[in-house]
C-alpha cells in the first residue's frame, strides 16, 4: 500500500475511534449507588435546600424552607426518578415593594435521570412548573401568577453528597427555565440522603 493511502487510512481511523469515544462520553448515563453498590429496586431520597434563590428580572424569591421528595431507581444501568414532592416555605423577595402571596410546585411528579457530560455527572428534572403569586401595590408582579417552566441540571458531587443547580451546571445539560419567553436563573445547593432501605448509607452517582 502507497504511503499516502496508509495516511489517509489512519487518518480515517483515528476520526472514527474519536467520534465514537465522543459519542460514548455524551450519552454516558450514570447510576445511583448506595455504599459503592449499585441500587436494585427503589429508594426515596429526601433533602432541603441548604440555599436556594430563584431570580426573574426585576424580582428574586428565596424560600427557607425548600424541600424536596425523589423516587429513584435505575433501569438498564442508568439513573432515573421523578420528584414527587416540592414544599415551599417562608418564601420572601429583595424587592421591598414585592412580597411572595404563595409559591407552589405544579404537575408533579416531575421525571429526573442522570447523565455525564465530559467528567462530572449531573442530575436532570425535566417538566418543572412552578407557579408564584407576588402581592404588594407597587409590584409590577402582582398582577397575574408568575408560572416557571422547564428543566434543569444540576452537578452531582458525591463527596459531599450534594446536588448543586446554577447558571454554569444549566449550560453544561443544555437545560433552561423561563417565565414565558423570559430565562429564569435559579441557584440551589441540595443535600441527599436514602430515607427508607439505605438510610444513613453514602449515596453516589457513578
């Protein structure tokens, strides 16, 4: 074979072997793991906020009390769930002329999966509906329910056994929440912990 077929030949053939390592790395989908086993069945992980705010141009709502209930399991090898319960609670803006007449989760349960995108592992909540009623004179939000949708990514960290949402983990899963055509920006750092069979075993996502 001609020098110049063999270049082009393992040219071909290292294009191919990047293409499908790339293709392996953007569909990677990780498993919940409890004590560095992977989990048969289902488990109930619960959690709360240990900071949460939620920013619409002009106004940003945080909650002291921001809970969460997940069920979880794994099908196939890959890490999936759904949220089934989201409790809000003393929820207050920065905007003095605004304060928050209730908040609520809606139309749950709203389904989550992991994926890993490059090296670190992100959990996904798709179907997210959030609908806020704002009350005050001046409130330019008073009018009408504020109603979020969308889907969001947030970090996994297994070594704290947190999952954190902001601006950067929302790029890195291409997922986006918005109050009609407006981007919402929300920033979250959540503990997880097993609440029935593994309670009180290291959760981890690998």
């Amino acid at each position: 074979m001609k020098p110049r077929k063999i270049i082009l030949l393992l040219a071909s053939v290292a294009v191919l072997i990047v293409s499908a390592t790339a293709a392996a790395t953007a569909s990677a989908s990780p498993a919940w793991k409890f004590n560095g086993t992977e989990l048969t069945g289902k488990e109930t992980i619960v959690g709360a906020a240990i900071s949460s705010s939620l920013t619409i141009p002009g106004v940003t709502t945080e909650c002291k009390h921001f809970l969460y209930n997940m069920k979880i399991s794994n099908t196939g090898g890959k890490g999936t769930g759904e949220i089934t319960e989201l409790p809000l609670f003393e929820c207050t803006t920065q905007t003095k002329t605004c304060t928050v007449a209730s908040i609520e989760a809606k139309k749950l349960p709203w389904p989550t999966h992991l994926v890993t995108v490059g090296t670190k592992n992100y959990l996904v909540v798709e179907k997210v509906e959030v609908e806020i009623n704002y009350a005050g004179e001046l409130c330019a939000f008073s009018e009408t329910p504020v109603i979020l949708k969308g889907s969001a990514g947030g970090v996994v960290e297994n070594s704290t056994q947190t999952a954190e949402f902001n601006k950067t983990t929302f790029t890195a899963t291409g997922t986006q929440l918005k109050v009609g055509a407006t981007p919402v920006e929300w920033k979250g750092l959540f503990p997880t912990e097993g609440f029935e069979v593994h309670r009180e075993q290291a959760i981890e996502v690998a």
